[in-house]
C-alpha cells in the first residue's frame, strides 16, 4: 500500500485460520484477530485478553466478477457479543469519488491510535 497498512489487513489476511468457498464469489471461514492491529479494532482494547474468543473470529468476503474483495464481514454478534460485527464494503475501483463531508452530528472522535498512525 502507498501510505502503509494502516488498518492491518496483513495480519487480517494472516490469521485466516479457515476458508471455503460457499458460493460461486463468496468464501466463507474463520479469522484469528490476535495479529490484527490494536488500531483497526480501537473499542475492544488487548484483543489477547479476549481468549480464545478472538482466536475463531467467522467472516465472510465477497468478490466481483475480477476476484476483487467487496465486502467483508467479521464476527458474529449472536456467536461472539464480545466481538462487534464489523462490515466493510468496497466499490468502484479506478473511478473518482466524490465525498460530502459529513454534519456535525456525524462526527466523532478518532481514536488516538488511528492519529497516531497517520502522523507516521
């Protein structure tokens, strides 16, 4: 990446522990999270001190027709209520994009982990 892992996908990627495929674009398994940075997953403080919770992490990943990952969905919240439900859906690649920037109630505060990693 040009600026740097900054949301970890390497030790995302690292901890898969199991996959399948479930579908034709859809792999289904599981994910260890504790290799994943602290920074992308701030609201759950040493995910070691979680056990063996974080360790079976179920996800989800959907690909386009180009095997490109467009969404993504970790944890289970009836399964795991420790761990929250986390979604992330990606989309048109190589095209510009326009982003309004958001009202005030929008607006929270960005963990100091996540300005600290972008002051790097």
């Amino acid at each position: 990446m040009a600026r740097g892992d900054l949301i970890g996908a390497a030790g995302l990627i690292g901890g898969v522990t199991t996959a399948e495929w479930t579908g034709e674009n859809v792999i289904a398994g599981t994910v260890d999270l504790t290799g994943w940075s602290s920074v992308a997953l701030p609201n759950l403080g040493d995910l070691g001190e979680l056990g063996d919770t974080i360790g079976a992490v179920p996800f989800t990943a959907a690909l386009d027709r180009e095997r490109r990952l467009v969404d993504l969905s970790l944890g289970d919240e009836q399964q795991l209520p420790e761990v929250p439900t986390i979604w992330l859906r990606l989309g048109n690649f190589g095209r510009a994009e326009t982003i309004e920037a958001p009202t005030y109630g929008e607006i929270v505060p960005m963990p100091e982990a996540m300005v600290a990693a972008l002051d790097e």
